[in-house]
C-alpha cells in the first residue's frame, strides 16, 4: 500500500542578502514536521524555493555597482566577493543580472541550510520570477476576478517621486529606510483638509478641521518663525510652508515638476480671496500656528473659536467687528461663547464646550447652498464640493516617522493617491470560508487561532499590481506596464507547490 502523503510548506526565502536567524527558524520548524510525518509512516515532501519577485534582488544589483557609496561593504553584507559581484553585473540586461544573482543566493542557500541538517527537496526548486510561474500567477489573477475578487481601490500610498511607484512601509523595511527612532504601530497616513484661498494666480491652500467655518473667516495665519516658499506647477503658484511643500504637491497634482520655486517674504502685506464668499481677507503673522501639519497657514474664524477671538482682540479688533455668525441653534441664534468669560487659562476647555455644541447644531442662512444643514452634514458636503469645483482638496501626510526610498536614499518619501487593482480580502463570503478552514486546522501554540481569526476580519482590500519598471514579477494581466505585487504573488504560490506534487 503507497504511503499517504505529508507536504510541508514554509515561507520561501526572500533574496534580499544573506540567510539569517529567521530563515532558520521557519526552515527548522518545517524540517522538524517533515521528519515527524517521516515516522508516523507517510511520504514527506519538503520543497525549497527562493521568492525572487519584487524589488529586493534590483537594489541589491544598484547598491554593488562599484560607482556607489559603500559597495564594498555592501557586497559583504550581501554575501558576494567581489568576484561573484562582477560575474552579476557582467550579465547584460537587468532581467539577466536578476537570474544570476538568483542563481547565486540559490546555491548559498542550498548549503547553508544542508549545513544546518534539514533534509530540503532541492528538485523541486523553482523561483518565482520563472515564466511558468509568470503564467500560474497571472492565471489565478483572472480566477480571482472571475470571482469578484479584485475590486478597483481608490487610497493614499507611500510613494517614491523619483521611482514613480507606490513603496511599501512594513516590518522588513525591504523598500525604505526609516530615519531616527520611531514604532511602526504609530506609523499612519493623515489625511487633512485644504480650501484655496486666492490672489490672481497664486493658490493658498488653508488647512482646516472644519470646512464648514468658511463662512466666517476674517484672515488667515502664518508662523513669522517659520519659511514659506512659493512653487510653480504648470500654470499655477502655490503657497506653503517650507517642510510641507512637498507633501502638498505630490497630495494634489498628478504631475510634480516644480518649474519655479521662491521665499516668501512678504506675506503679511498681501491678502487673498475667500473662494465662497469672495471677500478678501489680510494675512495675519501668529506664533501658534503649527507647521508639522497641514500647510504652516490656517483661517480664523473669531465668532466661533475662543483662540482666534482672543488673539484678534489685542491685534486687531477691528477684524472680530466684521465676523459673522455661520452655525446656530434650531431657534436661529449663534453658537459661540461668552466673550466676557473669555481668559488665557480657560481657552482650551471653552473651546471644547463650543465645539461640542456646534457639532450638534445647524449652518446659518448666510452659508448659501449650506443654510440649514447640520454641521457634520455640512462639512461633508462642502469638502465633496471643493474637490469636485477645485475650489479645495486633501493633504496628506506620512505620521510617527520619516523614510526614505531604498533605491533613492535621498529622496522622502510622500503620499499619493493611487487607483489601483486590489484583492478584495474585506469580502466577508470568503472571510468566512477561511475561518471554517482554520476550524480544521491544529495550530501550535493555540493562542495563535484567536490571533489569526482577528486577522482575517480585519483584512481590507490589498492594491495587487506595481510598475513594471525595475520591478521583478508577473506582467499583470489586467494593466499594461504594471506586475503583480510581490505579496500578491507569495499568497498563492503555496498553492502551486501542492498541486505539482500532487500530480
């Protein structure tokens, strides 16, 4: 009688250097269930492969090139001599280094896990940068669409400017590179407000938490202690705060080129126009304002902010006399504060109060096509508004850390909003099917199932494609010019594995 069949199935390596205490782990604890399977009397398979797709075998072939910084140590680092080096990037075209670098990591690998003692099947060895592998990816790409489960996402990404691709900012760090101390659990993309002010030609793009204020504003703000730079892009100058210009540019354009870029010395002698009231409102210089968010350039809106009230009545009263009252009650009067109770101390705990307040309360008849909507309504609408009229937009921002592009280390990277091809992992039919399949399945240690059951009902949909260029992986069979992503791919070639043994 054939002995019944044990596969077992690790995470294959990643090409990115030299194999290291992680690697080992995984492959001991396969080795260690391949060789138990061995003496319960069923015919084990133990298979090695090298997950070759993505970007980390063309950085490794960028940063050996001997006109970088560094080479020689980074050859060291990645486990090639010199000589092994050459013989790479010798190879011709890129696709061709790709192949002798994976050839190169394939043997290293082959005995440094021999060497450990584990019992690989090294016949089945197979890259998943192979075409038939190219063709195994892209034809389950088309059954997960035939089966609705590649959906079209619209969301801010980390993106590299220089690279002109999305870059992924996770544990391994394989596509940036973090700068100074940070956690990655507080790493996250803000998203923020922008409405454009204007003078002529030039866009002054306002950071706010409510929108909705508009109607009120008498001037705007600007940090003295701070630089503002003015850029040109394409036809139009807009106004920033220095460190966020970036951020600014790649958040609202498609094409960042900046044709002109200039100080901004001036700022307190000009004034711009309201885009929904049309009023013209004076520049105004205050210390508070924060520019690690946003633009570096807030409204002041003194009827409904305790703050912009009390720094306006020292400065100029005159502004707070021209105010206007833009959210009320249900009985038609002003949801503002007590201006006489108003004092340095009790600031932040009046403004709370009338925010809450406002929250629950309606925009006045001067607020045009707004009168009458409550406030949360309100603010929705009118942001949906401004992207739509250009008369507004979205800023965003990566929070908890700075990074940079591994294959452009001088270049931050930014956020982009990116439509992309995703795998619908959200879609709660298969969510449900994966948990009964993990019913079945013995977990070790078994705290783990909680974990992973967590895991699946928390899965959104993933962008599943990246530029082609410099980029390795299967031609997506969706988009010209893109591949599929890496992690993509790594969640089914497991599957491939298993059905080639089993036939």
């Amino acid at each position: 009688m054939e002995k019944p069949y044990f596969t077992t199935i690790v995470a294959f390596s990643t090409p990115s250097g030299r194999l290291h205490v992680g690697h080992a782990l995984g492959q001991v604890a396969g080795d260690t269930a391949a060789r138990y399977a061995e003496l319960q009397g069923k015919k084990s398979f133990f298979p090695f492969g090298i997950h070759s797709t993505g970007k980390d075998l063309i950085r490794i072939i960028n940063e050996i090139e001997p006109c970088k910084e560094n080479y020689s140590m980074k050859r060291k680092n990645y486990g090639l001599s010199d000589e092994e080096a050459s013989k790479v990037l010798s190879a011709g075209r890129e696709e061709d280094k790709v192949k002798v670098l994976i050839e190169h990591y394939k043997a290293k690998y082959e005995k440094d896990l021999t060497s450990l003692g584990i019992n690989l099947d090294m016949d089945s060895f197979f890259a998943t940068d192979e075409t038939t592998f190219h063709k195994y990816t892209q034809w389950t790409m088309k059954k997960l669409a035939e089966r609705g489960l590649i959906v079209k996402t619209k969301s801010p990404r980390p993106y590299c400017p220089k690279c002109d691709d999305i870059k992924a900012i996770e544990h391994d760090f394989s596509e940036v590179i973090p700068q100074g101390k940070f956690a990655i659990e507080d790493v996250r993309i803000q998203e923020g407000n922008l409405l454009f002010f204007r003078n002529q030609n030039r866009i002054v793009p306002v950071y706010t938490t409510r929108p909705e204020t508009i109607f009120g504003a008498t001037n705007l703000y600007f940090n003295p202690n701070k630089t503002y730079i003015e850029a040109e892009i394409g036809e139009q100058k807009i106004l920033s705060e220095e460190t966020n210009l970036e951020d600014l540019i790649c958040s609202l354009y498609k094409n960042t080129i900046i044709k002109t870029k200039k100080k901004i010395l001036d700022l307190q002698e000009q004034t711009f126009f309201n885009p929904l009231t049309g009023e013209e409102v004076p520049m105004i210089p205050a210390p508070f304002v924060k520019s690690d968010i946003g633009t570096g350039i807030v409204m002041s809106v003194p009827i409904h902010d305790p703050f912009d009230y009390f720094f306006l009545r020292n400065i100029a009263p005159e502004l707070i006399n021209r105010a206007k009252t833009v959210i009320n009650d249900s009985a038609g009067n002003s949801i503002s504060f007590d201006a006489k109770e108003i004092s340095e101390e009790n600031l932040e705990v009046q403004r709370k109060l009338t925010y809450e307040l406002q929250e629950q309360a309606i925009m006045s008849e001067q607020c045009g096509p707004y009168a009458g909507m409550s406030v949360p309504n309100a603010r929705e609408q009118l942001m949906k508004d401004a992207q739509e009229k250009k008369f507004g937009g979205k800023i965003y921002k990566i929070l908890g850390g700075n990074f940079f592009c591994r294959l452009h280390n001088d270049q931050k990277i930014l956020i982009k909003v990116s439509e992309e091809n995703a795998i619908n992992y959200s879609n709660l039919e298969y969510q449900q099917k994966t948990k009964q399949r993990m019913d079945s399945m013995k977990l070790f240690p078994l705290k783990y199932r909680q974990e992973l059951e967590e895991i699946i009902n928390t899965r959104k949909a993933k962008p599943c494609e990246r530029k082609a260029a410099h980029n390795v992986g299967a031609p997506s069979p969706f988009t010209a010019g893109k591949k599929i992503e890496a992690l993509a791919d790594s969640n089914i070639y497991i599957w491939n594995i298993m059905d080639l043994h089993q036939h």
